[in-house]
C-alpha cells in the first residue's frame, strides 16, 4: 500500500467534493451546509498539497515548502472561521456586538478572517504550482491553474479593506457575495479534478 499516493489522491478527492458541495449550498443558499464542508475542505487540501511537495525535485524544495507552510495556515484560519460558525454562532445567544464580529453573514471579522484565508490558500496554490514540473497535459493545466490562482491573493486581501465584499452584499441576502464565491468554485473545482488525475497516474 502506497501512502504516499493514496493519501494525496483521497485528499484531491475530498477537495473536488467539498468545493463542489460548496457551490451547490451556496446556490441554495444553505449556510450551514457550505460552513460544514468549508471544514473538511482544508483537511483535503493539505492532503493534496503535502502530496505534490512530497513528489516535488530537490531543485524546487523552497516553493513546496512555502507552498505546504501556507496551507497549513489557511487550515487554521479556515477551521477556526467555520467551527465558529457551527458552534458559537449556531449554538449560543450572542450580543448584538458579538454577533457583528462573529457572524459570517454580517461581513464582518469573520468574514474578513475567511477572506485572508483564501487569499493564503491562493498563495499556496502559487508556489505549490512552481514546484511542479509538469511531465504531459494535465500536469501542465494543473500547474497553470495553480499559479493562476495565486492572483486571488490579491482581491482577497485587499477588497475587504476596501469594504467591496461588504457593498455587493448590501442587498441583505448576500447575492454578489454568493455569486463571487459560486465563480471561485467554478475556478477551484477543475483544480481538484486534475490533481486526483495527477495522483491517479502516478
């Protein structure tokens, strides 16, 4: 039995399924839906990204490393975002002041806590995708999507600071939010799909 190949291709599995699932909750928009499976999804994601740095030459050990590190802190910043969601929020009767910081729904820190995580997780994606070198045509779509990916670092950092994210779902159900993260999971699902084809033909 091959961990070392089993593990990663369960993890890109678990990526494709949990981002998919993501999108449909979105379009339905069952919350408590998207927030469980915005829990497994970092479980997976570092499952995949420890199996592309672990196949990675020695040439390009930094990028996967930096890669693998930034995944891990998009976990923790993912988990915490949404096990808040699940318990606190869902559980307890929380103050109007309580309830602006930590509900994900009002645009508030905890929205912008879930948006550095993404942002992370892009940056992840970057550098994981510079240590590949791809050897036939989905390698070389994989890694292309990765890199590509990075580029979301940079409105998921800097558009709650501007308070865009905030503005498009002003409309109080969240549309524009919604929609932004459905085009996400669009981009991000093929992401998954390939790596379990990278790992499925190794």
């Amino acid at each position: 039995m091959d961990l070392n190949k089993m593990i990663p291709k369960a993890g890109s599995a678990i990526v494709t399924a949990t981002v998919f699932l993501f999108a449909m909750f979105l379009i339905i928009n069952y919350s408590m839906g998207s927030f469980f499976v915005c829990l497994i999804l970092p479980i997976g994601f570092i499952m995949m990204t420890a199996g592309l740095h672990g196949e990675c030459e020695d040439d390009r050990k930094v990028a996967a490393n930096i890669g693998l590190i930034l995944a891990a802190v998009y976990a923790t910043l993912i988990m915490l975002v949404y096990f808040t969601q699940l318990t606190t929020v869902n559980n307890e009767q929380l103050n109007e002041q309580a309830i602006n910081l930590l509900d994900f729904s009002k645009f508030g820190l905890i929205f912008n806590y879930d948006l550095l995580g993404y942002g992370v997780m892009a940056l992840s994606t970057f550098f994981t995708g510079l240590s590949m070198k791809p050897k036939n045509k989905t390698d070389k779509w994989l890694r292309a999507l990765m890199i590509i990916h990075g580029v979301f670092y940079f409105s998921c950092t800097f558009m709650p600071i501007t308070g865009m994210f905030a503005k498009m779902s002003s409309d109080g159900e969240g549309i524009g939010g919604r929609f932004a993260l459905v085009a996400w999971c669009v981009y991000f699902l093929p992401v998954g799909i390939l790596s379990f084809l990278h790992f499925r033909k190794r």
